[in-house]
C-alpha cells in the first residue's frame, strides 16, 4: 500500500543567539543533556530519519537547503493528544562550530488518521560549500522519552561562481525562521550580509527602481502578485548589500498602476534597507486590486515612469548605474 504523507514546516519562534565562539547556540538546548543523549542508546520506540538534501541558489543568492526529519505515523497513534514532540536540530561545521535550532509539533492537534501517514518536520537553513554533520534529537514531552540520529552531509561549491568574494563574510550556516509573507520573502531576521561588489572602488551611485503595481496577467497564465515579489524583494535585498564603501545606493518603489511613488530611501548602503517603512509601505499600495480609473489611464504609465527615472538620473552626482525590477507583465505591458 502506498502510504501518504503529511508535510509539516515548523520552525523555531525564537532567534538563536550567538555564543561566545563562532556558531549559533539556541538557549533551548541548555535545558536537555543534548550530547549525552547522542551517546546514548534510544529510548523513544520511533521509526524516522533525518537527512539534509541537495542545497540549491535561492533568489536571495545564497545556497539554501531544508534539514527534513520523516516519521512513522504508525509510531505516533499511541502518542496523539498529549504533550508535544521537540525537535533539536545541531549542524557542525569542519572547525567544529556549531550552530542550533529547535521546533515542536502539538500531538494533540495530529489528525486521527496519523497513523495512515508519513509525518514530515522541515527547517530551512542558508549554507556555504562545505562538510557538516547533522545531529537531531526528537523528545516526546508527555513521557519524557528521546530518541536521537546523527549523518554528515556535504554543501556542493557552485560550478562557476561569477562573484568569489560575495560569501566572504557569511556564516557557514544560518537558519531561516517562520514568518508570514512579506517578511517570508524579504527575511529580516537574516543577518548574514553579501559583498557582490566589494572590488568596487571608484565611487558611484546605484538607483533600483521596483514596481510593485500588480500585475496584469496573461490569458491562461497563473502567475501572481505573491509569486512577483516572492522572487523580486530578495532581489531587491541582495542589490543592497554591496560590500562597497565607494557605493551609494538609493531605492525607489513605484506604483505604476496609480502612477505613484509609494517609498524612496537614500545611502541605502550605509544604513541598510529600512524594512519596517518598506514593508509598510507595500500595504498601502494595496497591490491586490486596481480600480477601474486607473485601468483606463494605463498609456499614461510609461509616461510617469520616464518622468521618475529622468528626476533618479538627475540628481546622481556620480557616475551611476539604473536597476528596474518588475514583472513580467505590468499594467504598461511586458517589459
């Protein structure tokens, strides 16, 4: 019989803090005897594993994969209503730093079925290239009983890396937490910086534009407003981080739709994007609809956005570069 599955993403409501050495400690991890437990023989009767995939290029240019932990619904029947599972998740790297998460399931929410189905946990991570080891340990609240496995598991270089020095200053690992969209997408809680221009030394301005008019989409197509900034605010983020000095940077986003500019931030590059203005300002451009008026003024968009890149150029002293993110299909027509 083919079992089904039921995929869980959990993640930690905390932000683990640093330690006194390279790594990541989550103070979760003081209230159990973590590394005893790994030399110990199991004491929870589970059926599971643990495993980190291939990482992938994420559009926040960095290698992203999920450590993903499988059980056996047929081991949490007996187990359904009381207490809950925790999950510790530890990645070493090769110095020996060490960097933790944790996360938890209510067992008293699982569905009746469980035991028909395949329960998956999942917490996603930024990695470097490199060699890691992986260490879990699942705990059961109600009864007390652990059960913990360990794997090594290797981050693959990219095959042509065009920006060597972009990952200079990254931490070997860094853990992605749950938040809600447009923070899912933007990740505020991400610390780790880029340097894709760190070799830039002549001074210059860089102007980004980003439209977030909703998009008009075309016959039969199922992209959507969601799925744009999904891709465009990482973007966005990783244009920021320059690792220059002799960089200043300004951004700009315009609601084409309405012919507006709905935010303007300038030395992006020494104060970091101002996420809480820029998220606000996200919500008041209510990209989910557009009212009849301005469907009707829509030959006046490309007019307004010559005008507003005109005025960007205009005030650029340096020499500067235009970057312009939108979508595929905007209330001006495709780009």
């Amino acid at each position: 019989m083919v079992r089904s599955f039921v995929l869980l993403f959990l993640s930690t409501a905390f932000v683990a803090q640093p330690s006194g050495q390279r790594g990541t400690l989550d103070p979760a991890f003081q209230k159990i005897p973590f590394d005893q437990w790994l030399g110990e023989h199991e004491q929870a009767r589970l059926r599971w594993t643990a495993s980190a995939p291939r990482a992938e290029l994420s559009f926040h240019q960095r290698l992203i994969a999920p450590v993903e932990i499988r059980l056996d619904g047929r081991d949490l029947e007996t187990r359904r209503g009381a207490g809950e599972l925790v999950f510790f998740v530890q990645i070493t790297d090769r110095d020996g730093a060490r960097y933790q998460d944790h996360g938890s399931i209510d067992l008293s929410k699982l569905d009746e079925n469980i035991k028909a189905a395949n329960l998956e946990y999942s917490q996603l991570a930024f990695f470097l290239p490199g060699d890691y080891r992986l260490a879990v340990a699942i705990l059961d609240t109600a009864t007390g009983e652990h059960s913990t496995k360990q794997t090594q598991f290797r981050v693959a270089p990219r095959q042509r890396d065009l920006l060597p020095d972009a990952w200079r200053d990254l931490p070997p690992v860094e853990f992605i937490g749950k938040a809600e969209s447009p923070d899912s997408w933007y990740l505020p809680d991400i610390h780790g910086r880029l340097r894709w221009a760190a070799s830039v030394l002549s001074p210059a301005r860089v102007n980004v534009i980003l439209n977030v008019a909703p998009s008009v989409p075309a016959p039969g197509s199922r992209r959507t407003q969601s799925g744009d900034l999904a891709a465009l605010l990482p973007t966005l983020k990783v244009i920021s981080q320059t690792g220059s000095s002799s960089l200043s940077e300004r951004v700009e986003l315009l609601d084409l739709a309405r012919r507006r500019a709905v935010f303007d931030q300038n030395d992006v590059h020494a104060l970091d994007l101002d996420w809480p203005r820029l998220k606000a300002s996200l919500g008041e451009a209510n990209t989910a609809s557009i009212d009849v008026h301005s469907l009707s003024e829509r030959h006046h968009d490309a007019q307004f956005f010559v005008s507003q890149v005109r005025n960007l150029l205009r005030t650029s002293e340096e020499p500067c570069v235009l970057v312009v993110l939108t979508k595929r299909s905007s209330t001006c027509g495709r780009r």
